[in-house]
C-alpha cells in the first residue's frame, strides 16, 4: 500500500514538473522574439501573432520573415537533440554518449566542407544546397555505420565504438578538406559552431513533419528503454530484441540529428547536458524523462539563442559558444555533485 501510494505521489510530482517546464518552453518562446538586434515590445509582439494591427510594420517584418522561424527551429531542434541524447545514452548505458556520438555531426560537416571547397555551394539548390549537402553526408555516415555494425550483430557497444571510429576518421578529412578550403574556411567554421541565422521558413516545413514523427516514434519506446536501464539479460527475458530496438533506435535518432544538423549546424552539449538535468528533476523512468528532456531541451536552446543575439549585438555570437560556455561548468558542477 505504501508502495502505491509512493507511486501516485511521484506520478503527480512529475505531472507537475513538467506543467512547468511548458510554461518555462512559453516564456522562452515569448523572451526569445522579444529580444535580439532590435527589441520588440510585448505588446507588439501580441499585436503582430495575432493580427490585431493589420499593417506591415518593421516589427511584423522582423518577426515573421526572421524571427519567428529562428525561434521555432530552437525549439524543435533542442528537443530533438535532448531527446535523442536520452535515448542513446539509456541505449549505450553511458551517460557521457551524446547525439553526436555515432559519427553523424562528422559527416555532416564533411558533406558542408565538400559543397565548399568544390564551389557548389550555391548550387543546384541555391541556399540550400548546403544544407541538403549536410544532410547527405549526415546520412551517408549513418548507412554507413549501420552496414559495419550490422555484420557485429548490431550489438550497442560495438555500434558505439564503430561510431566512433568514424567520427575521427570523418574529422580528418574534414580538417583536410579545411586546409584546402583556405578563404572559404570560414564558412566551415560557422557550421562547426552552429547558426540559426540562415533558418528559413523551409527549414521549419521539413522540421514541422520529421521532428514530431521522430519524437513520438521515440516515445512509444520508453517501456523497452526503461527495461534495457537494467541490462540486455533483464531486456531480453522480459521478450525485447535488443538487436531490433538498437537498429530503431539509431534509425530514429540519425534522422533526427540529421535534420538538425543540416538546419542549425553542429550544437555541443544540448544533447549531452539535457539529460542529466532532467534526471535530477523527474529521475530514470523514460516515461518522465524523455518528454523532460525534450522541454528542457527546447527551452535552453530557444533561450541560449536569444542570448547569443543580445550579447553582441547588433551582431550575434555563434549558438555553439553559448551552449559550450553554459554547458561545460555545467556539467562539471554535475559531475562533482554525483561524485563520479
């Protein structure tokens, strides 16, 4: 009795927590078309959402041509990020494993570097043949990495290793590829540190669809990723193919990040600090984390952003600084704090 009734307890704790991680994802969303190079008041702001002032004004300009897909793509790209963090890391066993772990950041970079050097970065998609050239490098790599760890019995450690691997070799040929870039180098960096300046409203089409396919097809996993917590043995006796769930879960994950990456670039630590934060807050059951960590997720990147936009303005820090500099001690305060 005293177990069940603990049970409820900590049912409603978790509806509430994440009553108010929603409203904290409201205010970053409000807070972040607010500020930027140019202030939006908030009445204006209102006025322009919901179309009570009918004439074209710079704030309506700013808001709907700029801002406002710029804002929603950090909302749906930390929750991406967060959420496939939480999966990977429950998959692997490993709290230090990370979106980026299974080699999908390198050869997106690869793909932006070779658009670059090879002059065919505005063409033939205009704008976004780069971001399509992410797209595909971040695609190749993980058909790639899941062809090689399918011949291992797709088992998660050697999926992580095999990762890995082709994370360092893809990072050398883009190092080559930079030496060989020269004036156009720093095109390349702008990708390693991510932007959401270049986000249009395309971008937020193709997000719209894949984004919330990707995060619910995570979601009706968590009984399968709350039973793997406990080992592959546990797993397997309780009918869970550990083979089936790894290949589905890295499907999943690579499709997300890759879209994520071909939108924003590469963001550190989104998906490796979002975790940990919600476990402090909800704990280890799946049920609770994942959508924990993906309003979290959403709200720190959507207010990392806005940060970036006001620091240095009228110009903008790239996204990846913030999320490193608040990061980082971050999860070195974690670290000391767990005491391993």
């Amino acid at each position: 009795m005293e177990s069940f009734n603990y049970y409820l307890k900590r049912r409603k704790l978790e509806k509430l927590i994440l009553t108010i991680l929603v409203i904290l994802v409201i205010f970053s969303f409000i807070l972040s078309l607010c500020v930027g190079a140019v202030d939006i008041p908030l009445n204006n702001l209102i006025a322009v959402l919901l179309r009570f002032n009918p004439n074209e004004s710079v704030y309506t300009k700013i808001l709907v041509d700029v801002r406002l897909p710029r804002v929603i793509a950090t909302l749906f790209i930390g929750a991406a990020l967060a959420t496939s963090g939480v999966s990977l890391q429950t998959l692997f066993r490993n709290q230090l494993a990370e979106p980026y772990i299974l080699g999908i950041a390198s050869g997106a970079l690869l793909g932006v570097s070779m658009a670059i050097v090879f002059g065919i970065a505005h063409q033939p998609l205009g704008p976004y043949t780069i971001s399509f050239m992410a797209f595909f490098g971040a695609l190749f790599t993980t058909l790639a990495v899941y062809a090689i760890s399918k011949v291992f019995g797709l088992k998660p450690t050697s999926v992580l290793l095999i990762g890995l691997a082709f994370s360092f070799l893809l990072s050398s040929a883009v190092t080559f590829l930079e030496y060989l870039a020269a004036k156009d180098i720093h095109l390349i960096f702008a990708w390693l540190l991510g932007s959401f300046s270049g986000i249009h409203w395309i971008h937020i089409k193709i997000m719209a669809i894949v984004i919330p396919l990707g995060l619910l097809l995570l979601f009706i996993k968590v009984k399968d990723l709350n039973a793997i917590l406990l080992g592959e043995d546990y797993a397997k006796q309780l009918g869970i193919d550990v083979k089936k769930l790894t290949q589905y879960l890295i499907v999943v994950t690579s499709i997300l990040i890759s879209v994520s990456v071909a939108s924003a670039g590469i963001i550190g630590f989104v998906g490796l600090i979002i975790p940990h934060i919600a476990r402090l807050t909800v704990g280890h059951d799946n049920k609770a984390l994942m959508p924990a960590s993906a309003l979290i997720g959403a709200s720190f990147l959507s207010l990392s952003d806005a940060l970036s936009r006001v620091i240095a303005r009228p110009s903008e820090l790239p996204i990846g600084v913030i999320t490193s500099m608040i990061g980082a001690p971050l999860f070195i305060y974690l670290l000391l704090k767990k005491g391993s």
